[in-house]
C-alpha cells in the first residue's frame, strides 16, 4: 500500500472548505478542515500534515503569517495558499518562504492538485493566470 501524502486545509467559508476537502481528497488524505489561523496553527503543530493548503484572508491570524510562523518553527510541511488576491507582493511574500503553491480560487478546480504535487516534489507552483499577470513584461 502507497502512503498518501497528508493535507491540512484552511479555509474560513464552509462552502469553499467542502469544495477544497472534495478537490483534494481522492488524491490525499485531507487530516483536517480548520476556518481560521490559529487553529491552523494548533492542528497543522498536531498532525504535522505533509502540506498546508490555506486560504490567505482568515480571521485571527491570515494563513500566510500562520504558514509564516510555522516555517519559523522549523516545519517540515509544504505550503499551497488559494486565495483571490493576485498582488505582486503577496505572491512574493509567500515565495520567500520556499517552493510553494499559490492558486487562485477561481482556477482550484483545475490546479489545486497540480499545486500540492508540485510542492511535494519540492517545485514552486503558480496558477497560469498568475504567471502571465506577474511576468515583468505584463507590467
């Protein structure tokens, strides 16, 4: 039997939540749902999941400063953020903190898998509508 590679999803709107959890479950194992930072922080210390799938805007604490908190304390888990903001300097934000997945929410359906197997593979992710929108000739 192939070990799945374990997910931890963060996601405050319980619509999104159930749609990423389907997403992702037949080619995970999803450990748990969590809807804001702070308990991302508290499960993600728990089950040391193999990736962190979090939305950015959270309430209490965003999902990147938690995934940038976690990575501080020497975490070994991957990170991929699905979130709508496409800002050069989120984006960038995140990259620092090594290869990652970032997809935006309206493309889930179609790279949010891609995304988390990137990252496991230790590659940097970026939805295609992302690539073209912060390549530096789109500026």
């Amino acid at each position: 039997m192939t070990l799945r590679a374990r997910v931890l999803v963060a996601e405050d709107s319980p619509a999104v939540a159930r749609q990423l959890r389907r997403l992702l479950s037949d080619a995970f194992d999803v450990v748990a749902v969590v809807a804001d930072g702070l308990s991302l922080l508290r499960v993600a210390r728990e089950a040391t999941p193999d990736v962190l799938v979090t939305d950015i805007g959270m309430p209490g604490m965003d999902g990147l400063q938690a995934a940038e908190t976690l990575a501080a304390e020497g975490a070994r888990c991957r990170f991929v953020f699905i979130t709508v903001h496409d800002e050069r300097a989120l984006v960038q934000r995140a990259q620092r903190l090594g290869p990652c997945g970032y997809v935006l929410k309206a493309q889930a359906g179609e790279d949010l898998v891609a995304a988390v197997q990137a990252v496991l593979a230790g590659r940097a992710y970026l939805s295609p509508a992302l690539r073209h929108e912060l390549s530096p000739t789109s500026r």
